[in-house]
C-alpha cells in the first residue's frame, strides 16, 4: 500500500485523528497536502481592515489592554481584550462564570503579548468582535522562540473545532514520523534536477516548516510542477493511445462539396478555415482529436454537420451527442433544413434522432440501422451513451457542449474493441482561456473560431439596478415594443419557485455558492433580504401588471416535461406565446431568431461565461438585439466588476480570459469526471502557464519513449492510484 494512503489513526493520538477526520482529512496524504494557506511572521500583524463579518479567521494581532468585568445583565463575568494591529482595534471577548476560570487568560494576554487568535468574525454595537477565539502563541524556551520568531507561521484552513494550530501540531507529528522513501519522488531524477526541484520529502517539509519564504515557494512551486507534469502525463498517454488506433478514412467527396453550394449564405472565413483543418485530418487514418472552439453563434453547426456528410459519403455512419432534448431535437431540425436537395450515394441524407423519449418502434428501427452499418447520422443525448447502443461503423462523432460530458463519456462511442476508432470532434461554444484549454484539452488539436456569420448582429448589454422603479418600468415597457415589433422576449431567473431551496436551484455551482452566502450574510445582520427572483413569482407579476399580454406569457424551467418543452418552446418560436419567462434550461443551443431582446434577473448570480451564453440566445438574426442584466443595489465591487465585463464586451474568447482574471482559484479547475475525487492543490492556470508548457514538453517527451511508463514504476502506479481519467475538467460557474 502507498505509505500516504495510511488512515491517521495509526499516526496519531486518536483524539486528534478524529477531530482532523471530521474536516475530511483522514489518511496521511489529506493531511500533508493539505497546504498552509498563507504564511504570517511574528511581528507582522495582520490588517484588520481585511477582515469580514461572518469569517473563520486565524489572525495575528497584539494585545492593548486587558479587563475583568461583571456581566451586566446575567451572573458571570467577562474578560475584554482590546486587539491592534497597530493601526485599527477590535475587541476579543471571553466569558465565564467566574474569575477564577479566566485566572489563564489573564495570564497570558497582558499588554504587549503578541498571539495568533482564531474565531469566527463578529460585530457589536458597529466594531468587529472576537467572541471565545482560541489563542496561541509562542512555545518553549527563549533559544526556541527566538528561533520561531524568525520562521514564517503555517496558517491552515480552519472549521469549529479545529484551528490552524491543530493541524500545525498533527503535521509535525506526522513528519517527524516518517522517513523519505515513505515519500518516493513521482518525477524523474533527471527532471527533478533540470527543473531545480526539491524531493518530494524535502518539499513537504518545505511547505509546512519552511526556514524562511523562500522555502515556502520553492515547495509550492515543486508541486505545481508535478501536478502539472502528472496532469500532462496522462493527456500525453491519451494522446498516444489515440494515435494508435485506426480509424477510417473519411476525405472530403461530393457530398460536401454539394452542402456547402446549397447554402444560403457564404461560410465565413473562420468557418473555411476550420473546415479545412477538420477536413485534413478526416482524411486520415489516424483518428481525429479535435476541439472546435466558436463564439455563440459562430456558425459551429455548419462545420460538424460537413463533418459528418464525409463520414456518410464515405460509406460510414455518423453521430451528434448534445447535452439536452432540446438541444437534440433543434440540431436536428436545423440539420435536416440545411441539408436539403444534398444527397449521398444518390439518396436523401438520413438524419435520426436517438433520446429518452424516443418511441419504442423509432428505437427499434434505428438501432437496426445502426446495426447494419448503414450510412446514417444519428443526433441523441445521453441515450447514445448507453451500453446498449453500439454503431457497427461509426466514423465520425461529434461531442457538443463537452463541459456536461465526462472523459469516460466522450470516449464510449470514440473507441471500438476491435482496435479501431472513430475521429472525434468535441465542440464547445463556452470559450475557453488557452491556458485551460492546453491543461484540460491537452489530448485534443485545437481549432478556434471567431466572428460572426452573415446575418448576425451583435447584441447591445445593458446593466439595470433593480432599485431604479423608473429603469425597471421602462425594462418592461421595452419588452412590450419588442413583441409589438414582431420579437421574442426571453426573461431568466434563477429559481423555479420562491419556495425553491437554493441548491436545488438551477444555476451554476458557483452561482448557487453566491446565493447561499448572500441569504446566510442577511440572516446574519438581521436584514429583510428580498427573494431570488423565481420563475413563478415573475411570470404571475407580469400577467398582472397590464403591460404584456398575460396571454402570450409561457413558463419553462427543468421540471418541464418533454413534451410541454417542445409545445412552449414551439409556442414561443411561432409568436403565440412571446415572452418566455425560464430558469437556465434555455442557456445553451436553443435557437429562435425571431428572439430579440434577453432579461436576466438577479444576474449577479450568474458567472460570465453563463450570462455569456444566456445573452447569445438573441442577436440570431438581422434585427437589433438587446440584453438586460438586471442586478441589486450596493453590489460587492467584485461582483460588479464581472457584470461590467460582461457588459462592455460581446467576444466570448475576451470574457473567458476576463473570467479566469476575476474567479476565485479553485473555481476553474474543478469535477473529476470518473473514479476516486483528484484535485489540483497547487497548479494554477492563472499564474502557471510557463509550468504548464514546461511539464507538457516533457510529459509527450517521456511518454513517447515509454509509452508504458515501463521505466518509470513509481510514476506509473500513482497514475493507476488516481485514477488516469478522473484529474481535472473545466469547471462551470
């Protein structure tokens, strides 16, 4: 067994391996990677005008002033410790029922005595407060605390019951336990020394009793190094692995050639371009691994259904996977419509649709056909992921919208027993920062998209504060000119109901997060928070208000049945139902042209990338759109930073990067897609880019000349322990 893989129980007294337990660090590896989160220095006092009501925060602060007092209104007494930092004050407050159980404190904390005090952040008549913090400070004899002072303190994430230096005193425990071939090195010697990287051993000692700030980096650094060479490793083994299947040649024929004639519109240059690079690679017999990045609205479509024509036109079959029915179930429509009058093998292209709501005898006569080998394009969801769907001759198959599909996932249709293999295109139209796409996708030739197609307009934004009566009365008048005109109205909230828990809601994760922080910081101060706003609220607030038609107003949110969907949405799209008021379920693919203006309630809770995608469900044709976002008053000035980007910009591929500047770490790399949980502790796409180019070089380097990591055991088996699909993804928010 791996020495980390040891529970803490065997480390440590079992009173501690419990508390530590309870936080979710159970064996030796939760505890010694579980890095400090930021250094202090005896002496360097923590500010506190970062502080903030509601915080766990471990700070170091000095004592000003001690005083015993009476409790005013129950028996007992009450110490009061005037913290400073030099600058501000705040107060540290213990209770008791007696003097003689604070005789410790009084003790200890007297007037100049430095201590890190850890707590939850509180607030009194207006001043910050520390009630019943744990304090610590500097231990043994005047050689020992002479040399404390001198060495940067680990400050650790912290839960009730469990303070930094708990967890400081557990890991010293257990490094004083264990020796360095308990820890053995996962990269290369070679490497290790060309990239002036500490052991594995040295760097865990680094990072949790580092001599000096410098040791802290280096460590910090050693293990970004080796996340991102582990991470590279395995994209690298993907790769490779790919290229040594085979999959049938599928050049550009006739048929393409015919579909691209029989449009009515020019492809854009973009769409040429990536055209040809797909095309290319088509034509080999080495499977194709590509990732079709395009804007919302880039014309995507077009290029994966040529794709698919190749496969077809040359005696294969092809398959589409997209996310939800509705999205299905429009690619569809829209293929069907675009390839009229185009034929293969001097017959009508034959285009099927595979989903959970399929009928029994559809389903029949399709898997038949897919059976049999015969040309045909199948565009499903889910459905086609199932074990019980096989093509006996898949070419070609196209992934949309790869964020809602696993590793695992994205390769059942890709890969075949037999050795051979289908090209593969994953689609994207949540355009993603390079240095994520080259972590994350760094198995897949890339292809990027930009611009817009003929007959797209781009769409203005607008940021609206729900306070302004007079804004919010022209927002809703203006929605009535747009359906006056001929247009479409969709309104967005993120809740079905009022009632509606807010992890049920149906928003990103990090969405959901900023909810739940806001109405717990309310509950807090005391404050009447008004209600996220709720599909039903809304739709039942505008029937009334006399401005829109309580007619023409339809309701759609994830707990429509399929077959309402497709009723409202065709309700909406024909103009008998024009205004839409839904949750995000019509966030991605949902195509109306006639859809002119969006308004997105409450988008403070929405990340760029969604209000991104929520905004490109307009401006899908010659007449001028418009986006809403209407947002509280008094927002966080991060929080109005992202709306402010959001606004002042329609390029996708600009607010990606923008997105990744503004989001906390930890927001973009996130699910594992299969098996045990794997997280990146220390890489950072943000800052680490250089690493990231550094450990892929070498990864491709050292896979290529042992692709079975034959000479290198060590490195192989942690790949096996974690699982070789299962370390990172693009997380959305």
């Amino acid at each position: 067994m791996n020495a980390l893989d040891a529970p803490l129980t065997l480390r440590l007294p079992a009173a501690l391996a419990r508390k530590l337990a309870k936080a979710g660090i159970e064996t030796l590896e939760d505890l010694l990677f579980n890095a400090p989160r930021r250094y202090y220095h005896w002496g360097a006092l923590t500010p506190m005008s970062v502080l903030r009501k509601g915080e766990e925060v471990t700070i170091l602060a000095q004592v000003e002033s001690a005083l015993l007092l009476p409790n005013r209104s129950k028996p007992g007494v009450r110490l009061e410790i005037r913290l400073t930092d030099g600058i501000s004050r705040m107060n540290a407050t213990f209770f008791a029922s007696s003097e003689h159980k604070l005789s410790p404190h009084l003790r200890l904390l007297v007037p100049g005595a430095s201590f890190l005090f850890a707590g939850k952040v509180g607030a009194y008549r207006g001043a910050l407060s520390l009630v019943h913090p744990s304090f610590a400070g500097m231990e043994g004899d005047e050689e020992e605390a002479r040399a404390q002072t001198e060495r940067p303190i680990p400050i650790y994430a912290q839960t009730k019951g469990l303070t930094s230096w708990v967890v400081a005193r557990a890991v010293g425990m257990v490094l004083d336990s264990m020796k360095a071939e308990d820890v053995p090195d996962l990269v290369p010697s070679e490497l290790r020394h060309s990239w002036n990287m500490p052991s594995r051993f040295q760097a865990l000692q680094m990072l949790h009793r580092p001599r000096n700030d410098e040791e802290a980096r280096q460590a910090r650094r050693g293990f970004a190094l080796e996340e991102a060479f582990l991470l590279e490793c395995v994209l690298a083994g993907r790769r490779f692995g790919a290229q040594s299947l085979i999959a049938p040649s599928c050049p550009k024929g006739q048929a393409v050639d015919d579909f691209i004639a029989s449009l009515p519109f020019s492809l854009t240059a973009s769409q040429e371009g990536a055209l040809g690079e797909i095309m290319e690679d088509l034509a080999s017999t080495q499977p194709m691994q590509r990732l079709l990045q395009g804007d919302v609205g880039a014309g995507k479509t077009v290029v994966a259904l040529a794709a698919l024509l190749a496969a077809v036109d040359a005696g294969h079959q092809g398959a589409l996977v997209a996310p939800t029915e509705v999205l299905a179930t429009q690619h569809l429509a829209s293929m069907r419509s675009l390839v009229q009058g185009v034929c293969v093998r001097g017959m009508q292209v034959d285009i099927r649709l595979l989903t959970g709501s399929t009928s029994v005898s559809a389903r029949r006569e399709i898997h038949a056909l897919m059976s049999a080998g015969a040309p045909v394009i199948v565009v499903g969801t889910h459905a086609l992921l199932q074990e019980s769907v096989s093509f006996a001759d898949l070419g070609v198959v196209v992934v949309d919208e790869q964020h809602r599909f696993g590793v695992a996932q994205r390769d059942h249709l890709r890969t075949f027993a037999s050795g051979r293999a289908a090209h593969q295109l994953v689609m994207t139209a949540t355009p993603i920062p390079r240095t994520v796409a080259m972590t994350v996708f760094g198995d897949l030739e890339e292809t990027r998209m930009t611009g817009l197609p003929p007959g797209r307009t781009p769409v203005k934004t607008f940021l609206v504060d729900a306070e302004n009566a007079q804004w919010m009365k022209r927002l809703w008048e203006r929605a009535a000119e747009e359906i006056a005109d001929g247009g479409r109205v969709y309104v967005v909230c993120p809740r079905i109901d009022e009632g509606e828990d807010l992890e049920d809601a149906e928003l990103g994760d990090a969405a959901v997060e900023n909810a739940v922080l806001e109405d717990r910081e309310a509950k807090e101060n005391g404050s009447k928070r008004p209600p996220l706003a709720s599909v039903s609220a809304l739709a039942q607030s505008l029937r009334e208000s006399g401005v829109i038609d309580p007619e023409g107003i339809a309701e759609l949110t994830g707990r429509t049945s399929p077959v309402e969907k497709a009723a409202i949405m065709e309700a909406f799209s024909t103009g008998l139902q024009p205004v839409l008021v839904a949750t995000t379920v019509i966030e991605v693919g949902v195509d109306v042209p006639e859809a002119t203006m969006m308004v997105i309630c409450d988008a403070q809770q929405f990340g760029i990338s969604q209000l991104h995608q929520l905004r490109g469900r307009v401006g899908r044709s010659q007449s001028a759109s418009l986006c809403m976002a209407v947002h509280r008053h008094d927002l966080a000035s991060g929080t109005m930073e992202r709306l402010e980007a959001f606004a002042a910009t329609t390029n996708g591929f600009e607010l990606a990067e923008k997105d990744l500047e503004l989001r906390r770490e930890g927001d973009v790399l996130g699910a594992d897609q299969s098996g045990k949980s794997s997280h990146l502790r220390f890489l950072s796409v943000r800052r680490d880019s250089d690493v990231i180019r550094r450990a892929r070089g070498a990864a491709i380097d050292l896979v290529g000349k042992d692709p079975g990591l034959i000479r290198h055991p060590v490195l192989a088996d942690e790949l096996r322990r974690r699982g070789h699909s299962d370390l990172v993804w693009l997380s959305r928010s």
